[in-house]
C-alpha cells in the first residue's frame, strides 16, 4: 500500500521540507500527526488557492491524521506581506470576525471536525491577549533581524517600504505553532511553498524554547505552465462561495484552462486516483476536451455538489455544441439604472454582469471583436442594446469563444 507521502509526491505536490525523511516516516507511519494549516481571514469566502491547501488537509485527515484549520483571527490585524508589493489593506475586527465564521462554515465541507477529528482555532484567542512587553523578551529575543531581512518576502518588499507592523507577521506565525505545540500536540506547520520562512520561523522557535523537534512541509503552488497563479480571471477571484463565484462559473473556469495545466490540476486537486490520470493524460489535440470536462467536473462536485456539477456540465455541453441558453447559465437581472431612453449601453451591461472590471476593458474587448450580442457580433463600443432586444425577457452577451452571461429584465 502506497503511503500518504507517498501519494502526496507522486501528485507534484510536495515542495521542501524541513526534514524530508523524517516527515515521510510520520505521515507514512501508524500514528495520527496533528499537523496545521493557516488561512488568514482577508475575505469573506475562500478561493482556489485555498482549495489545494484544503485538498491535502482532506488527504491526510483520510490517512488518519489530525488537522487544525488555524483561522487567522490574529494575524490578519497585521497582515502578511508575502507575495505582496503593498501593504495589505486593514480590516476592522468585525470584518475579520465575519470572515472567520464564513471560513469555517466552508471548510466542513471538506474537512471532518465532529469528534475531534480536525480541529478549527482562531490565533485571535492567544495572540490578541499578549503584553507587547513580555511577547518581545519571550519571543523576539529568538528572531535576529539580519536573518529574517534574507527571507523572499521582506527582500522583495525593501524598496518600496516594509512597515513594521508587517514586520511583525512571522514572529506572531512562529509563535502560533509554539502555542499550538504546547496546547494541542502539534507537530507539523504544513502551507504554500511562498510560507517557507514563515515555517522555518515556527520550526526554530520551537527547537530554540522547547529543545524538541517539529517539522515543517511546504505544497507546490498552484501555477500555470508558465509559473502565474491559477485562480484570477478578468472579473477577479474564482471564489467557492457560489453567490460570489456560480457553480457554472467555477465549472467554466476549469473548463477553459490552457491545455498545457490539465493533467497537473488533475493530479494536485482531485481525487481521482492516478491511474485514471494516466488516461487522460494520454489524450492529445481536441480529445483534451474530454480531459477539461472531467477536471471541471470534478472540482464542481467537490465544492459544490454532484447535482450542481451534472447541471453545468449539461450547460456546458449545450453552449459548446450551439451557443444555445441555459437555464444554468450565470445570471445578472438589469439594473434599471442604466436604461436611458428605452436602451442600455453594451460597455454598462458587461461591468454589470461581471464579465470586465471595467468599461476600458469592456471597450477593448468589443473593439477587438470579441463580444456578440445574441448571434450578433458587436464591433462599435458605442453600440445600445435596446430592451426591445429582450425578446424572451432576456438577452446573452458572449465573451471570447466560451463565456456567456444572460441578462435578465
């Protein structure tokens, strides 16, 4: 039988480790590891590059080890600058707050937490009641400045200006999993690849108090072909709240990925095992299309649900095989608003419905001529579309090849 680490490898998703024999030996051992992942709360819905962290949470908990889901009630007050070329926005406690209750109520789907089986903390709980004064002789005095301004996610922020707020995050990270350590038995920070120094923090400030050992692991991050993050569209973040992001949106995006990213997004957020992988990997030219649908379908049915992911896929299928409508096809009712002298203007209608951020960017697409309303391609971004246009109480507008958006009166 093939191990959990194993597994985890043989799907790419495995980037370092603080001590690889090591943690192969736990996670591939009979004893349950309890192990933690941190999600700040900077939004009020996860997204997909939170699906894969949530995925191998899923993963490991199966193997018949214990995950703490540490909400970062804490540390999203301060705001971790990695990958970031500014400073995070600030966020109210309230705002936090709800972002923590919305996180959690996602992440039952995904993870067991009845019984003890998954633990859900928020860091709010400990780092909130600290004197700054015996935080800074108890845990500080274990960070040298020179070492932590060699860390990637200080370095990349040095010219443009790190606050020292910010400057704070790793050491409250690292004292997250000492507290978690002392407090729940836990041994093992696991995150995205960009998390490394804040991991090593954690893992020394360990050693360096308790003279033990802990261990950190860091997942691949979840990248196109040509190393951009996967998860962004033209409109924003592929959310897994389906008021913010419809299941046929969320089926789509998978749906129309590069062909290069199937098989990888195959292996590193499915379940399907890898033999089955294997088969699809063997397709070429337009049999990928086989392999897409099954990806988004996949995905769609783990997020949201079977029944939601058969609906998309028929409305995909319809789309695809004549540009037909769908009763599943994303929906947005017109803002009476906009109506001027019985018409609405085309650049209004795609901000409306989500399908740009913006008109400057609506207006390139209709220039470009990538924009049809109903069969009709529309060239002139001047163009009104009459609410006598609304035959059937609605109109479609199309993006590109494969995005189609109804517009309802």
């Amino acid at each position: 039988m093939v191990g959990i680490f194993n597994e985890l490898q043989a799907r790419g998703l495995i980037a370092q480790s603080t001590n690889m024999e090591r943690v192969e030996e736990l996670l591939n051992g009979d004893k349950p590891v309890t192990f933690y992942i941190g999600f700040d709360a900077t939004a009020d819905s996860l997204h997909v590059g939170h699906f894969l962290q949530l995925t191998v949470m899923r993963r490991l908990q199966q193997a018949g080890h214990r995950p703490i889901a540490l909400l970062g009630g804490g540390t999203t007050l301060v705001g971790d600058p990695t990958g970031k070329t500014d400073m995070r926005k600030m966020l109210t406690k309230e705002e936090i707050a709800h972002n923590v209750e919305r996180f959690q109520q996602q992440m039952s789907k995904f993870v067991d937490f009845t019984d003890g089986r998954a633990l859900v903390l928020n860091n709010a709980d400990w780092l909130c009641k600290l004197n700054y004064l015996d935080f800074l002789r108890d845990v500080g005095v274990y960070f040298t400045v020179n070492k932590m301004l060699t860390a990637e996610c200080f370095k990349s922020r040095m010219e443009k200006g790190l606050s020292f707020i910010e400057f704070n995050y790793m050491i409250m990270q690292s004292y997250d999993f000492l507290h978690m350590y002392d407090a729940v038995g836990c041994t093992m920070e696991l995150g995205g690849d960009d998390q490394w120094a804040n991991i090593l923090g954690g893992v020394d400030l360990i050693r360096r108090v308790k003279r033990e050992e802990a261990y950190g692991m860091t997942f691949t991050l979840l990248t196109t072909k040509e190393g951009k993050k996967m998860g962004k569209t033209e409109s924003g973040a592929v959310w897994l709240d389906p008021e913010k992001t419809s299941p046929y949106e969320f089926f789509q995006y998978w749906r129309n990925i590069d062909d290069a990213d199937v098989i990888n997004c195959m292996k590193m957020l499915t379940f399907m095992p890898l033999e089955e992988i294997a088969q699809y990997e063997a397709l070429q030219d337009r049999e990928i299309n086989r392999a897409k649908e099954k990806l988004a379908f996949e995905l769609t049915k783990l997020v949201h649900s079977e029944e939601e992911a058969q609906k998309a896929l028929e409305a995909s299928k319809s789309l695809f095989a004549a540009g037909s409508a769908s009763e599943h096809m994303p929906t947005t009712p017109l803002d009476q608003s906009l109506v001027q002298d019985g018409s609405v203007g085309l650049l209004d209608l795609m901000v409306m419905a989500g399908l740009t951020p913006s008109k400057g960017e609506a207006r390139r697409l209709v220039q470009q001529g990538g924009v049809s309303v109903g069969e009709e391609k529309i060239a002139d971004a001047q163009h009104r579309v009459s609410l006598d246009a609304f035959k059937d109480g609605f109109i479609i507008i199309k993006k590109g090849k494969k995005t189609f958006h109804k517009i309802t009166l």
